[in-house]
C-alpha cells in the first residue's frame, strides 16, 4: 500500500488527506480586482483544467472580483485550458481574434506559464501589452520579472509551503500526527507592467 500522502496546493475531492494549499481564491479575487479597479469592462478568462481544484479556486475568484466590481461574470468568456504556455497562446489568439469592439481589454490567465503564451500571441500578432490589452497570470514564476512587460501576477509562498509540507510527511511517517484541516498559505498580488488602465476607459 501507498505510505502517507500530503497534497501540495491541490486537494482531491472525497479524500481525507492532509493538505498544504495557498489562498488561491483570494488571489485571484485579488489579481482580479486590481484590474476592475483599472477600469477595465471587457475580460476574457484563460481558466486552467476544470478537474483541477486550483483551477476551480481561481475561476472562483476571478468571477467574485468581477460581481464585486459591478460587472457581469457571466458575460466574461471563459477558455478552458492546461496550464501550459502553448494553450496560453491559443486561448489568446481565440479571445483576441475578434472584431476591436468585441475585444476584451484584459486577460486573465489561470497561471502564469499561459499569460506567458498569451504575451507571445500579442508579441507575434503585434498587440502591444498592456497599451493593447493587459495581461495578469497566477503563480510568480521566476521568469515573471523578467518578461517584456513583466508580469502583473499572485505570488504564493512556495518554499514555506513545500517545508511545511515535508515537515508534515516526516511527522506522518513518525506516527506523531493527525493533520488537521488543510492548511492554507497567504498569497500577495504582485504587481507589474502588463496590467493598465484601458485605452478606451
């Protein structure tokens, strides 16, 4: 039999395993607001895998910030995809194909790997970020800062979490504990260059 488990920001539906999770609705909601807060009406979603519970998480809060901010969620359009750079670049070019006055003026990407392929689209199809459309992700990858424009995105506390983690695993294998409710790791809104006020506010 398997030895003692512990998820790391993701839990599995129905199983009563210990986990170590970020804030990630709150980020999102977070990530979300700031760019409502820029003035922004039009958004497309590029959401990551819906079995995923992060995925869930941060569809979740992208469409509170939205309500909160007076606006539609249901009116946003939302693009499944992988977390992969490669359906980041497909998700934009499907939001961003369309007719100026139907574009969206911001995206937001489920992680940061897809608001890089979406960076890409824009870069290879001559859309300026953010003077065209703003970009934000989720994740702060170390690549983030170091992108043109760097990356407006959620940082969460990886390496606290990944040590908590193996702390708890070791515990586990010891027979010290019963981990209570998963524990959940603040997360902070890392503000950058692809998110801006619309041209057209």
């Amino acid at each position: 039999s398997l030895g003692p488990v512990v998820l790391v920001d993701e839990l599995v539906p129905g199983a009563d395993l210990p986990a170590v999770l970020a804030d990630g609705r709150r980020g999102a909601r977070e990530v979300a607001a700031h760019v409502v807060a820029l003035g922004h009406k039009r958004f497309a979603c590029l959401a990551g895998p819906t079995a995923l519970w992060t995925a869930e998480q941060r569809l979740a809060g992208y469409r509170e910030a939205l309500a909160l901010g007076g606006l539609d969620p249901d009116t946003m359009a939302v693009r499944i995809g992988d977390y992969r750079m490669e359906s980041g670049f497909k998700l934009a070019e499907e939001a961003l194909d369309v007719p100026l006055h139907e574009r969206p003026t911001a995206l937001f990407c489920a992680n940061d790997m897809m608001a890089i392929g979406a960076l890409e689209y824009c870069r290879t199809h001559g859309l300026s970020v953010p003077h065209d459309v703003s970009v934000v992700g989720f994740d702060d990858v170390p690549m983030a800062p170091l992108l043109s424009p760097r990356l407006t995105t959620v940082r969460q506390p990886a390496r606290e979490m990944g040590m908590h983690a193996a702390e708890l695993l070791l515990d586990l294998v010891n027979g010290n504990v019963k981990p209570e409710l998963p524990e959940t790791f603040p997360v902070e809104v890392i503000v950058r260059e692809s998110a801006a006020a619309p041209r057209s506010a």
